[in-house]
C-alpha cells in the first residue's frame, strides 16, 4: 500500500522524476522473525505459515535447486540488520507509512485476493 501511494505521489511532481527514492516502509527494527510472525496472525488456519529457515538450509538447498543457490546472495541482508531512510521521501510529500501491522495485514490480504 505505502508502495502504490509512494509511485502515485512522484507521478504528481516533475520535480520528482528522476531521482532515486527511498519509499516509506514501517519496518523499523523488526526481524525476519517478527515479520514472519506478524505474517501468520493474518494467514488462515488451514495455511502452514511462514517460517525463517537458517543460513545453512539456504546454502544446503542451493545444492538441489538453482532458485535457492540464489537465495543465499540475499544471506547478508537477512541477517544482519540494516536501515533504510525514508525520511527524505516523508518530509517532502508529507507522508508517514503505515503501521507494522496495518501494513503486513494489507500486504497477506492482498496476497490472498490474487491467490
């Protein structure tokens, strides 16, 4: 949602054509862990879930499969922590995200309408 909002407002802007932005997100802080589990509050019983597997089940699955062989290039963002800065973004449309919550719940509602 904050994504769709965030390619409306540039479009409204000349002054923001060209330039490289950094959208308003509200994950700030959380882990893989608690997206994870944020995810399934919203996902229905009969769905398994979500789950974090390990640094060492990405690599041993690469063995098998040349999707999860790539996989592991995402390792380092996935498990160390990392900030990205909305703030340039927000003060100049005059924006905030969404809530962790609110936007994880829109995010597996919206998955659940196309799937």
């Amino acid at each position: 949602p904050d994504l769709a909002n965030a390619l409306y407002l540039t479009s409204l802007r000349d002054d923001a054509m060209g330039r490289f932005w950094v959208c308003p997100h509200s994950i700030r802080g959380e882990s893989m862990e608690d997206i994870a589990e944020e995810i399934n509050k919203f996902l229905d019983k009969e769905v398994e879930g979500v789950r974090v597997i390990s640094p060492w089940m990405v690599k041993s699955l690469g063995l098998f499969t040349t999707h999860s062989a790539e996989l592991k290039e995402m390792l380092p963002w996935w498990i160390h922590d990392y900030t990205v800065d909305d703030s340039e973004f927000c003060e100049l449309f005059d924006v905030q995200p969404m809530t962790f919550e609110q936007s994880i719940k829109e995010t597996v509602l919206s998955y659940k309408t196309i799937h």
